[in-house]
C-alpha cells in the first residue's frame, strides 16, 4: 500500500490516573483538508490543561469520528487521517467525494466554520462576538484571543442580542412604565468550563475534607524593596530576567519549609507522608480559571532560574500551552491575590497539600520602630494550613520564619 492511501488514527492522547476523561473542544480542520505533520489538529481540555493533539503525519483529515463538545478518554479514537504529501491533491479530492457520498448537507449549508482559539471562544462569549465578526490572524485562519481583543477595543463589534420568541409582560405595568418599550431582562447560561467544574469541587471537597485554620502575619517589605531597587538593573542584564517579588517568597518558603517538614507533608488515609523535595505551586490567572503550575525542586532554582520558571509558566498559561506534568503534583503552594488589590484573604488548601501561603497587596502603614511612628509598605501574610496535621505552633513559627526571611533577605543567602 502506498503512503497516499495509508490510514492513520489520530487518538487521545494517554492521561494520567488522576485524570479520567476529557471533553474534544475544537477541530482544527475540518474532514477533507490538508494538514502537515506535527501540526496541532484538535484540542482536549481536561480538568487541568487544554491538550493539543498534532497530526501523526502529513495528509488529508478523511473523517471526525469525536465532534467538539464530545467526552472522551485516553487512547480514544478521535479521527482518521490518510498520510499523503501536500502535491497529492487527488487525496484530497477523494476524500471530500467519499465524505460528500456519506453525508448530504442540509439546505444546501457548507460546513465552513472559522477554528476558534478556546481563550478566543470564552472572550467572544463574554463579548456577545459572533464567529462571523472576527477575522483570524492564526495559522490557517485560527481566531485568536488578540483578535477579538482587537475587534472589542475597536468599538467596531456589533452586539449580537437573542430575544426569545415569546415574552410573557405583567398586565399591570402600565403604559406608562419607565422601563424601555424594548428592555428584555435576559440571563445567559453557559456550562462551565472542565477546569472550572474541576476548581469547584477540590475547593468544595477541601472545605469538607479538612480541618482548615488560617493564621496571619505582615511583613516589612522595605527591606526586600531596598535591595531590589539597588540591584534590579544589575540582575536583569546579567540574568536577562526581573527581579521580582516572588522569587523572595519562594526562596524563604523552601527554607521555611526545611525547618518544618510537616507543612510539606500530606494525609493519605492514616498515613502523614513527608516529602523530602519542595514542589513549590504558584496560582497564576489564564483565560480558563486560575491554575496551580509547579516549580519542581524548587530548593536547586536560583532567584533568577525561579522568576524565569515563573515567567514560562505564567506565558504558558495564558496561551493554554502547560502540560499535564507541569500543573501535576506540588508539595506546598503560593498565591499571591495583592496583585489584584486584595488587602487580606483566606486561601483554601490545594489538596492533597496541607498549607498554603497567601500574599497580598504591599500598602504603606504607620508601624512604631525603637519607639517612633515610620511609615514603612506593608504586606499581610496569610497561611491555611490542615489542622489535623499542623498544629498551631508550628504554623505560625513557619509563617514567622517567612517574615523574617523576608524582613532580613541576606538570611536568605546564609540559609539561617
């Protein structure tokens, strides 16, 4: 048989145990088109990461056997490609025949709808954007979130309304009502997202499953803030990174972490398991939800190999590219929720994790120091931590430990 009829199955990728399913959310190609090996032809979402499944060779897509929208498991046959080089058009031709003659469109409608980004579908829902209204910047046409982004700020879209068929209006408002003849009081109901219903319920089982208290603390930031100031522009051209906060926090959590090894621990049933590596999550905000990617061995990552791990993985994110080993694990997790004003918060557990550190917002505060009232940026320190297994000593030395870490970060270098 020759490579021009050769079939090959494009199938879900393998998952790993914790994940059992995962829901086909956009085609890249529709049956009959042309696509290059290794290019991406569909995406799965699971409940952690959005998968991109790319073409085991070059060919034309011959059928979808899972459409979008279809759950799905590992090994699943999703389609079928027939390998042929990119000159083989009557491969192509064939394969449109053969799907024509199985399939007849309706009223006369061609299937003939742009891929769609799933960061670009959530902005399009959000925006009331049709498909029809965006032009695709992406290889192949694909809609990118920059696209729409582009065509809202524009101020060009133009709302797209649903009105029911029906409106049931109370007889006793009067003519004289002064709402707008045309005012229709609408909701909007989407199915959540897999990441989504999957932050739900570990949010929901955390709260039932554990015994979480939090503990609070605030820190000095001045001193962090000096030295970052005198060396920001030293550290950037030499590591070709910025120095940020995080890698202070992360470098004093791995510390901490050393001197109290049961906030790097984990239930499993009567076992409390103590993990002699420190897999450091960092919450980061995507298009889909907040996730947890990690820093693994975090305790061998210098300041500038943590922000440059930061950094891919907070691109990685936004662009729905992390990878199921990348979000996988964690021993102790961060959260910083200042960067978006918060003051104060009770961050809940990232199980099968017992604590969780969380920063919040650096505001200048009137504190007393050798007797005088200075004005020094000030952060809270919020640590929830599983009660069964911290006690309360434990947890605030750990925060403690952080906060002087923070407040004296040459420590940091000395490791004492």
């Amino acid at each position: 048989m020759s490579n021009a009829s050769q079939s090959h199955e494009i199938k879900v990728p393998v998952l790993p145990e914790s994940v059992s399913d995962a829901v086909v959310i956009s085609w890249y190609k529709q049956a009959g088109d042309f696509i290059e090996r290794d290019d991406p032809i569909v995406d799965i979402e699971t409940d952690k990461v959005v998968l991109e499944v790319p073409s085991p060779v070059s060919g034309v897509l011959k059928e979808i056997i899972e459409p979008d929208g279809s759950t799905v498991i590992g090994q699943q046959l999703l389609g079928v490609i027939i390998e042929s080089d990119e000159s083989s058009a009557d491969t192509a031709i064939q394969v449109q025949q053969s799907n024509e003659s199985e399939s007849t469109p309706v009223d006369g409608q061609v299937n003939d709808h742009p891929v769609i980004s799933p960061a670009a579908k959530k902005m399009m829902m959000e925006n009331n954007v049709s498909a029809s209204q965006v032009v695709g910047s992406g290889k192949d046409g694909r809609v990118l979130k920059e696209d729409v982004l582009k065509l809202v700020e524009s101020g060009s879209k133009k709302v797209i309304t649903s009105k029911p068929e029906t409106s049931i209006i109370n007889s006793d408002i009067s003519s004289s009502s002064p709402l707008p003849a045309n005012d229709f009081r609408e909701d909007r109901r989407v199915p959540m997202t897999r990441l989504r219903a999957r932050i739900a319920q570990r949010l929901l089982d955390a709260q039932q499953n554990a015994a979480i208290l939090t503990t609070f603390n605030e820190v000095n930031m001045q001193p962090v803030m000096d030295l970052r100031k005198r060396y920001k522009d030293l550290f950037e051209k030499t590591h070709d990174i910025k120095l940020g906060f995080m890698s202070f926090f992360v470098k004093a959590t791995v510390e901490a972490l050393k001197q109290f090894p049961e906030v790097n621990a984990s239930i499993d049933g009567n076992d409390i398991v103590y993990h002699s590596y420190f897999d450091i999550g960092v919450a980061v905000s995507s298009p889909r939800g907040l996730v947890v990617p990690v820093l693994k061995n975090a305790e061998f990552l210098s300041m500038a190999g943590i922000e440059q791990a930061i950094k891919t993985l907070a691109i990685k994110a936004r662009d729905n590219q992390l990878s199921l080993d990348e979000i996988t694990g964690g021993s102790f997790s961060i959260t910083n929720g200042g960067v978006f004003g918060s003051l104060l918060s009770t961050p809940i557990l990232n199980p099968p994790q017992s604590a969780i550190l969380g920063m919040h917002k650096i505001q200048e505060r009137p504190v007393v120091e050798n007797g005088e009232i200075v004005i020094r940026p000030v952060m809270y320190l919020a640590l929830s931590y599983d009660h069964r297994i911290i006690d309360g000593r434990e947890a605030v030395q750990f925060l403690v430990t952080i906060k002087n870490f923070i407040e004296d970060p040459s420590r940091l270098l000395l490791e004492i």
